[in-house]
C-alpha cells in the first residue's frame, strides 16, 4: 500500500539511504530548514509507515540517525515505492494538485470511507484546507462519473468499477508525461506487486491472440490494452472486480469477445484471478475500442458487411455532409477515405458508448498544421453526434482530422498542386493564342493555364476556382482574388514584371490584408464571456447586412463543436459550413482577455467567413492568419491598435 509521505519525509530517507555512517538530527534539520525537534517527529511516523517494508530509522545517543533494513531486496522495494510516490505527488502536498492527485488516489484504493481529519494529517494540512481540495477533487471525479460521497465515518469515492479504472488509467497514468518504465510503479502504487515481467508476460498473451486471429495491433494500442489488464488483475485482487456492465449481451457478440475470454484465460491460470463475464466483458471493450487491423485486408465490396449498415451508413453520410459543407475540398470519391474513417467509427461508437477516453497529445498542432482537415473532422464530430447523441470531444475529433488530412494529400498528389492561371482577352484570337503561348513559358511549372475568357465571360472563368487571373483590360470589379494586369503583347521587360508579381502574390500577408473591413473592426470590445462577445460580433455583423441568422447559428454551432482559441490568446471563429454571399474577417480586440475554453484566454477575435467558391482557401486563408499570429509579440502588437488603418499596417508590415 501507499506510504504517503510527505516532502520533507522523503528527503529524509533518501539522505538517511545513501550512506552507511549515522547522520545527527541537527545536520538534518539544517539540511531541510527545520528543527531537530520537527526532524525527530518527522522519524516517528516515517518509521511506522515503513515497519512493513522490514526497514527503520534507528537512533543512537550522540551519533544520530541511520537506515537499518533486513536485506538489500527490501530496502530496494521502499526506495522504489518512495520513487513512485515522488514521480505521481511530485512529493510536494504544499501545491493543490499534488494534494488533490493523493485524495483521489485514496479514494479509489479504498473500500471504506477516509475521515477527513486523516487525510488531513497525513497531508499536513488543516480540515479547512482539505475542504477546499475537495471541491477539485469532486470536479475531477465528475469527469469520469464518479462521485464522493459523506457518511458518518468520513468520505468515499461511488460509482461504477469501470469509470474507477478509466480515472486510473486516464488521469494517473496517460495524465502526465511518464515514461514507460514508471507505468508498473504507478500501478503499484494502488496496493499491487507487479514487475516489468508482469506487463511483458500481459503484452504476450494478447500477441499470442491477436496473431491466431489474424490482427495486428500497434505497440501504441499494445501498452494501452495491456494497462488496463494489469489494472483489473489488481483490483480483482484487492477485492474491486467488475460487477455490472451496460449491454453486456452486445459485447458478447462482437468477434472480440471470443479473444478476450482467451487472453483471460492465460491470465487467469497464470495469477490465480477469477475473470467474471462482466471482467471479460470489459477487456472486451478495450479490444473493440481502440485500433486493431486485419493483417489482411478487408475488400471494400466486404466493408458494408464488416461494419454493419449504421455505421457503413454514417461513413457515406459523414463524407456527403462534407461535400456540401466544404465545397471545393474534394474528397468524396476516395475509397481509401471511406474504408479508415469506417473502421474509426467502428471504435470511436464504441468508445462513446462507454465513456471511454482517448488522449490525443497532437490535436493543437493538428487544428493550427491542418485547419482545413480539422474542419472536416469538426463536421464528421457533427454527424456522429446526431445519430448517436453522444458529443465528441477535441482529442476524437483530432483523431478524424488524420484521416481527411491524409485523403486531402492523396487529392493535392493526384491534382499535383498546380495553381490555376486564367486569362482575360478583349483582343482577336491570334492576339489571345500568342499571349497565351509566350505565358505558358513565362510561368513555371507551379502554375497550370486553364484558358482565354473574354470579359463577358468572367462569371464562367470564376466558376472553375482560379487561384489568379492574368487580364489585359480591366476587370471593372473587386474580387477576392489575385489580378495581374499584362499587356498584349509581352516584351522581356514585361515578363520580369509578371514574375516579380508572381512571387509577391505567394506573400500570403499581402492577400490577406484584403479581408479586413474597417466597419467590422472593434477595438476595446468590452466582454465578459465567449458567449457575449460572439454574440455581439454576429449581432452586429446582421444587423449591418454581412452574414444572416443561418450563419449566425452555423458560427454558434461550430464553436459549440469545437473551441476555435488556437494559443497565444487568439481565437479564430467561423461558421460550420460556408454560406455567406460574402469574404471578410470581422476583428475585435478585447478591453480585456476572457476565458474562451479550459485552460484557455482569448483577447484577440478573428472571426472568418468566406463565400462559397472560397470555400477550398480556407487553409490558406487560416495559415496566413497563423503566421502572423504565431507570435505572441505580433499578437500583442496588434491588441495595441486602436485605430484601422494602424492595425491594418502592422499586418501588412508583420
């Protein structure tokens, strides 16, 4: 069992530990900036924690201190289990994360209510303070549906054994950045015995069959699964088995149940555990619930059957609402797409049955290196939850984006990238086709000329998406996109011209700047929450005649999805699907910053919205933004302006 000791304590036996000579009680007081007086009450109860490790403090008049232990094993088992202590409470009970991670930890070790003044005792702190640690205690049990509750003899964590496991697994173990070699520890800090053995032994019985299956399985998902069994032998054994499972009969008849009686089979006989039908039932789950694949692979003609039609169905679905809700992202006849999103939201179902959480340690660099993907992902999140009523969080909606991220490179290979030029010609066709002929050798294999249109046709040009347009007479009207004027006839002069305008048009900066609209610019916008603020900016942009109620909501919506804060108090609103009339960025500089999501302050909003044809810019659009705002002296920089044509300025100028 835990020993529970405080900073001070730890330092004494690890200072008593390494060296064999006795150490006096003023040296060590002097050492830790205490009395002597503190240091030998401090040895009294350190030495009654220890008794079970055959290991104490002894003292002898006039010389001091000295550790005395059985055999060198057992002082290696205590110096252990203080390293693991040290490594989950930083063995530090001053700070309140340090002490709410050891009453959580209490908590679900025990079977029996804990007094407060225990804990209290054990934390050195007052009832007062544990009073308070509670609260944060209970705000982290809510997560995983767990309460504490108070009787007569104290406090005590309720709630079903399947949660307590995940708060485990999740919150101790996957919570912080602990290497792999401190994972038995950790687990051992709960009252168990394991060694690496142990999870080496675990890892090779469901190798052993996955491999008769014919599934492979990375070492990833590998660790993952074999945590949760080391997990469940402990608490079988200290009595805390799993006694009720929802739809247990559904588990029962997925393929993976088969495996998972046979991996607790092996288990059984090799730890002398008994594993119910509810405990093989919940391997079942960790089976089901994360990445297993075919060694071979399924046929596509197969698929329907392999998923069933609910989720077969809402693949398609999910790819179709895609299709209308980011135009120009074309993605939908890729069967590779289909065929990975279908097995994801096979387990992803799975895990939001049972409130199973999935740590996604790259979602921020996935929502600011793959906007657009993130998107499609935030409209899949969308399209799961309407059919299941379950809300997909960040970390599973990061986990989608890899997979539009990945179809939408397959689409750039397949397209090979290639900008599209248009050219607009009032002159004769023999003028047009040598104009034509001498650009297509001034432009370098980046771009791709997709023909000649004369000036009454440049609505036609616009509906094939070019990224620019080269034109020798004037447009006559703004677009929201590059125009390079050219004369008719080119000379070498001219040429360097229009590669010099090539080469500033990939300034993103440049382009950007055309986006921002004085009018839809407030400086010191005074807000006290997210939902105020946005409310304001929608409001305003209605009443002004820029976007109407339908994107007002979609924008609502998207946030409600997805927090749109992307670090360095930014935040990037925008509408779900893209269904205004109209391109611009709407810009608010708060009079101070607000709490946009957890963890996270916004005071600069850049709110995008872009017409339907802009749709495919979105990416770029978004990382023209992010290099200006990547740097929080930039965003600083501009949270200063409070007049447009200066905020404008420092764009252009970042």
């Amino acid at each position: 069992m835990p020993l529970y000791l405080t900073a001070r304590m730890t330092e004494i036996i690890k200072i008593l530990s390494s060296t064999n000579e006795f150490v006096t009680s003023n040296e060590l007081a002097k050492k830790l900036g205490v009395t002597s007086r503190t240091i030998r009450e401090d040895i009294k109860i350190i030495n009654d924690k220890i008794n079970k490790y055959g290991t104490q403090i002894i003292s002898k008049k006039s010389k001091g201190y000295k550790f005395f232990f059985d055999s060198e094993e057992q002082r290696n088992m205590l110096l252990n289990q203080v390293e693991t202590e040290r490594l989950m409470f930083d063995v530090n009970f001053v700070a309140l994360e340090d002490r709410v991670r050891f009453i959580i930890q209490k908590l679900l070790c025990s079977n029996k209510s804990i007094k407060l003044e225990l804990l209290g005792d054990e934390l050195y702190v007052s009832d007062s303070t544990i009073k308070k640690d509670l609260k944060r205690v209970k705000e982290i049990l809510n997560q995983y549906n767990i309460a504490v509750v108070k009787d007569n003899k104290g406090i005590k964590a309720k709630g079903n054994e399947i949660n307590m496991r995940f708060c485990i697994s999740d919150y101790f173990i996957n919570g912080g950045e602990i290497e792999n070699i401190f994972i038995i520890k950790l687990i051992n800090s709960f009252g168990n015995h394991f060694s690496d053995e142990d999870m080496k032994k675990i890892k090779e019985i469901i190798l052993n069959q996955l491999d008769k299956n014919n599934i492979e399985i990375t070492d990833e998902t590998l660790n993952k699964i074999a945590i949760h069994i080391l997990i469940a032998v402990g608490r079988i054994k200290n009595g805390q088995p799993v006694s009720s499972i929802r739809n247990i009969e559904y588990l029962k008849s997925k393929d993976e149940y088969e495996i998972a009686k046979r991996i607790n089979h092996f288990i059984e006989s090799h730890y002398r555990v008994k594993f119910s039908e509810q405990e093989i039932a919940y391997t079942t789950l960790h089976l089901a619930g994360n990445r297993l694949g075919q060694k071979e692979k399924i046929l596509l003609s197969d698929l329907k059957l392999f998923l069933g039609d609910d989720i077969f169905r809402l693949s398609v679905d999910i790819v179709e609402q895609i299709k209308i809700g980011l135009k120009g992202l074309n993605i939908y006849e890729d069967d590779k797409l289909i065929y990975n999103l279908g097995l994801h939201l096979k387990q992803l179902v799975m895990r939001l049955t049972y409130n199973m959480n999935i740590r996604n340690p790259l979602v921020n660099k996935i929502k600011i290196q793959h906007p657009l993907a993130f998107e499609a992902g935030v409209i899949a999140a969308h399209c799961v939850e309407k059919v299941t009523g379950f809300q997909v969080n960040d970390n599973e909606i990061g986990f989608l984006a890899l997979h539009f991220g990945a179809a939408i490179e397959r689409q750039r290979i397949i397209s090979n990238s290639k900008k599209k030029v248009a050219l607009v010609c009032a002159s004769g066709m023999a003028t047009s086709e040598l104009l034509l002929t001498k650009l297509s050798h001034v432009l370098d294999n980046n771009y791709n000329l997709i023909g000649v249109y004369a000036l009454h046709q440049l609505d036609q040009l616009l509906k094939q998406n070019p990224d620019l347009i080269l034109t020798t007479v004037p447009i006559g009207r703004k677009l929201d996109l590059p125009v390079i004027h050219v004369p008719s006839i080119l000379n070498n002069r001219d040429i360097l011209e229009i590669q010099h305008s090539l080469r500033n048009i990939h300034n993103k900066k440049k382009t950007i700047s055309q986006f921002f609209s004085k009018e839809l610019f407030f400086p010191g916008l005074k807000a006290k929450t997210k939902e105020e603020a946005l409310e304001f900016l929608t409001s305003t942009m209605i009443q002004m005649g820029y976007i109407d109620t339908k994107t007002k909501n979609s924008i609502l919506e998207r946030e409600r999805i997805s927090p749109t804060s992307i670090g360095n108090t930014v935040a990037i609103p925008h509408p779900m699907n893209m269904v205004s009339t109209q391109s611009f960025i709407c810009t608010a500089i708060l009079d101070k910053p607000l709490k946009w999501s957890s963890g996270e302050e916004v005071k600069l909003i850049m709110m995008i919205v872009l017409e339907k044809r802009l749709q495919a810019k979105f990416q770029e659009i978004f990382e023209s933004l992010y290099d200006i705002i990547q740097s929080p002296e930039n965003v600083q920089t501009l949270c200063k302006k409070r007049n447009f044509n200066q905020f404008l300025a420092s764009i252009d100028s970042i």
